[in-house]
C-alpha cells in the first residue's frame, strides 16, 4: 500500500499541485471548468435515459438519440476527468480521506458497469425494439438506476467541498 501513497505523494507535492492549490484564480477556475464538464456529462446522459424510460424522444430510435449525444457525452467526461484530475492533486490525501469524494468515485464506476452492463445484456436485441416508445424492461431500469447514480455522484460532488477538512 506505501507505493500507492508514495504515488499520491508525489502528485501532491508537484509544483503543478502547488500553482493550483496557492493561486487565488487557478484551482476555482479549474472547478468551474470541472463543474461545466459534468453539467454537460450528466445532462446528456439525463436525456438518453429519458429515452430507455420512455419520457422523451419517444419519436426517435434510441440509436438515434445516443449517436448525436454520446460524442458530447464522451468529450464532456474527458474534461472532467483531466480537470477533476488537477483538483484532486491540489489536495490528493485529503481527498482520499474525505468519504464523499471515495463514494463519487465509486458511484461513477457503478453508472459505467451499468452502461457496459446495459450494452452487454440489454441492448443486444436493439435492432428490434429501438424504435417502440415503451421499451423493454431492462433498457428501462438501465435507465432508471442510471439516473438514481448520477443524481448521487453530483450530490457527493456538491458535498465533498463542504466537508473537506481544512489545514
């Protein structure tokens, strides 16, 4: 387990790290880049989950909808990984050690095993029925507990800066 510290360590106490903790502007600009990312990741993700549950798009085949949306998606996540990434350095050990921050990580690791998930199982007759409104019942709770996840991710990601200890 040390290495993985040394690892983090190392992170931590990198001049990059530094700028970004000690400068008045970088670390909130960074966090508002971060914020915009996952505005963008999960309301794109929002709509192709209204789409499995049959509340919006109805009149669209889901290939349809998740083919214009996911490329945003996909770009949209990549920026808040890599800004996300140099918050977590400014801090790295306190982030670890905040529970908050350890359950997003986690929560957004369960909405994409319910994506490959969904892909796997779900999806493999998609031909057939992409095109109904009522969809069948397991692209629906694919749906659902994607939705449930990432409403628990922003609401951990809300409270991790109010939970953060200071010093």
């Amino acid at each position: 387990m040390q290495p993985f510290w040394d690892f983090i360590a190392y992170f931590e106490n990198s001049a990059l790290a530094d700028n970004i903790r000690e400068n008045d502007l970088l670390f909130p600009l960074i966090e508002s880049v971060h914020v915009l990312a996952i505005c963008l990741v999960v309301g794109s993700i929002l709509a192709v989950d209204l789409r499995l549950l049959g509340v919006a798009s109805i009149q669209r085949p889901v290939s349809r909808v998740t083919s214009g949306i996911l490329p945003l998606t996909w770009g949209a996540f990549v920026v808040a990984v890599g800004s996300g990434g140099l918050l977590f350095i400014s801090n790295a050990t306190k982030y670890l050690a905040n529970g908050f921050f350890v359950a997003k990580l986690l929560l957004i690791g369960a909405a994409g095993l319910n994506m490959v998930i969904f892909h796997m199982i779900g999806a493999k007759n998609l031909p057939r029925w992409e095109n109904d409104a009522r969809l069948p019942p397991p692209a629906r709770l694919a749906g659902g507990v994607s939705i449930l996840l990432w409403i628990a991710v922003v609401a951990c990601g809300r409270w991790i800066g109010f939970t953060m200890k200071a010093g």
